[in-house]
C-alpha cells in the first residue's frame, strides 16, 4: 500500500469517485454519486498550503472551503471503480454497523505504519463509525495496539471490531463529534490535564515492578536507563498511555468533554505524566517555535510545581528527558530520519542540562 492506494477495492464495483485535492496527489477518496455525498465526504480533505494569487492571500481555510465547494458541485474529475479484487468492507462492518451504506477514504501518511481511515455513513447522510485499515507489519501492529488499550479504556472512541480484512488488519471504532483544539499558550487548560490524570489503571507499584519500565529497559540505550535512577524514590501508578497526545489528536465535545483519538501509539501499561509532557513539547515545538532548552525548563517547572503532580525537580526532569527519548524512537520507528528538524529538536530537549545544577531558571530567580 502506497500514497496512490487501490482505491477502487473500497467502493463497490462501478462507482463513481472523486480525489481530493487531486488524482495526482490523492489524499482523500469520497464517492460521487450525490451532491451530500461529495459535499459530506469531503470533510476530511486536507487543508492545503497558503497560496497568493496575484495580490490576494488564499489562507488553508479559505483554500480547503474552496475544494470542498468545487468537489460538491461536481466540478473535480470522477472515475468509474473497477476492481477486479474487491475487499469486503460491507461484510466487515454490516454485522456491527448494519446501517452502513458508504465510505469516504482519507489516506494516511507513506510510510512503513501507513493507514487508510475510512469514515463510515449511512442512508441519512450521518457518520456511524470509522474503519483503520492497514497492510504493511507495523501498521497492522499499531491498529492492535490501539485496539488493545481501547479496549481497557472506558472512553471514547470505543472499539467495536478488530481482525482481518483483505491482506491486512482492520479496527472498527466508534465516531466522536468535537472540535480539534487549538493551543496558543501553554499552560494546558484544566480540562486537558483532568482527563490526563484520569487515565489510571491500576495503584502506585515499585519502579522495578512497573510494566513501562521493564518494558522500556529492553531497548533503551545506556544513557537513557539512567534517568531511571531519579524515579526510585517512590510509587508510580500504571496508566493508558496515549503515546502521540498533541492538540490534532484531541477534540473538544460540545459540552466541554476532553476526547483523545488515534491511540496507535498507545499502551494500557503506561509511565505517569509521559502524555502531559508530551503535550507540552509539542505545543512548544508546533505552536509556540520555543526553542528546545526552554521546553525542557518549562516542563520541569510546569510538573515539579506548576501542576498537581508536585513531583521533585529531579523527577519531573527524568519524565522529560524520558518523554523527549521516547517519542524520538516512535518517529524513527515510522521512518523518520534523525536530521529532521522535529527529531533534532527532540535531540535537544533530553540532551539540555537544567539551569545551575538541577534548578530551573525560575527557581533560581526566586533563590
């Protein structure tokens, strides 16, 4: 499975479809048979690069709203499926979602964890689930990942259905209907840190005895096991761990709920605090341009006093560098090399040496 997907073993045979933006570099399928069919499977198109047209400055929103007109009425090209291998999509889904008629297909980023989500609709036009899909060993081991800790999870999305499809390994999931957030300053909002803290599965245990860590010891490198030693002094409870909570991964319900999506990365035998430091590293790397040495000495100063977790300065510092670490393996696990600017940063962040011996900066001002 490529970036240019079979797309026709989705759709039943002689359907009419559309490619979003286009045919050339398709990231999205939706049939087009109907204006709501357009019109509603379009959703998911990718927001485009900014442009500027002559004078005039074509910002992503305006620039996605544009494609998603165009393709509602019937504007961009369509062609007839004819797979002669179809993959059975309906008998997949049908006895858990008998209502399912259609599927608008956003296609995931190339790469050796590469998935296809399928958003499900029925007869009325409204979304009844979603189908991940994927063919390749590391995608098909992530979609059991995020089956396994959704299943012991009490929270949306809720799994429905996981096994085999066609050559490889499909997860059925409830939908969830929210806004994605949009951070412009740190720190997190009381709700996103609740829902974090609501992730316990199990009481405190010994460091030697909790499952992340003996996990972690297996094939972390020598540098890495030693920040270890900064946690011995006390409990830590075993939590669902999320593995990519950046802001795109969560949506905001229309009462305020906090949702968590996409737990490919995730674990039902999680490590405290990981998935709150990640999200301050990744607001600080995508939202606020900070430069590695002062995320580093935010998330110390935001975990050891800031926040509930009230841990020492030595301990907040392990779970960051152990975060940044941890998070470096993940991308290079997708293919990522480490000369990326992200993974760079990374490098920084778990390599940046704390203000006068242990002491963040703001600690010292106040000395």
């Amino acid at each position: 499975m490529n970036h240019t997907v079979k797309w026709e073993k989705f759709f039943k045979r002689g359907t009419r479809a559309i490619a979003l933006p286009n045919w050339q570099q398709p990231r999205l399928y939706v049939p087009a048979e109907t204006f709501w069919q357009r019109w509603k499977g379009s959703f998911l198109c990718p927001y485009p690069k900014p442009k500027t047209y002559k004078f005039l400055y074509l910002p992503p929103k305006v620039g996605r709203l544009l494609q998603r007109v165009k393709a509602a009425l019937g504007l961009l090209p369509a062609r007839i499926g004819d797979a002669r291998r179809q993959l059975l999509v309906d008998e997949f889904v049908r006895d858990v979602l008998p209502d399912f008629q259609w599927a608008a297909i956003s296609v995931g980023v190339p790469g050796e964890a590469q998935k296809l989500t399928l958003q499900l609709w029925d007869s009325k036009n409204q979304i009844v689930g979603y189908l991940k899909y994927g063919e390749k060993p590391l995608a098909c081991e992530r979609l059991a990942r995020e089956y396994r800790v959704l299943s012991r999870v009490s929270r949306d999305p809720k799994p429905l259905k996981f096994g085999t499809l066609g050559r490889g390994k499909a997860l059925l999931i409830t939908p969830v209907f929210g806004k994605h957030i949009t951070p412009t300053q740190l720190p997190p909002s009381p709700e996103i840190v609740s829902y974090i803290y609501s992730l316990t599965v199990s009481d405190p245990v010994p460091l030697e005895a909790h499952p992340w860590v003996n996990a972690f010891r297996t094939d972390a490198e020598p540098h890495a096991l030693q920040w270890l030693e900064a946690l011995r002094h006390r409990k830590w409870p075993v939590v669902a761990f999320h593995g990519d909570f950046s802001p795109w991964n969560i949506l905001q319900t229309r009462g305020g709920k906090i949702v968590a999506i996409d737990w490919e990365y995730g674990s039902p035998e999680g490590f405290p605090y990981m998935d709150l430091t990640y999200y301050l590293l990744q607001v600080a790397y995508w939202y606020l341009n900070w430069p590695p040495g002062k995320a580093m000495e935010y998330a110390v100063e935001f975990l050891s006093h800031a926040s509930d977790a009230k841990l020492t300065v030595a301990e907040a510092e392990a779970i960051a560098r152990l975060t940044a670490y941890k998070s470096y393996q993940l991308m290079l696990e997708d293919g990522h090399l480490p000369e990326e600017p992200p993974q760079n940063w990374r490098r920084k962040v778990w390599t940046h040496e704390l203000y006068c011996n242990g002491s963040t900066k703001s600690q010292e001002k106040a000395q």
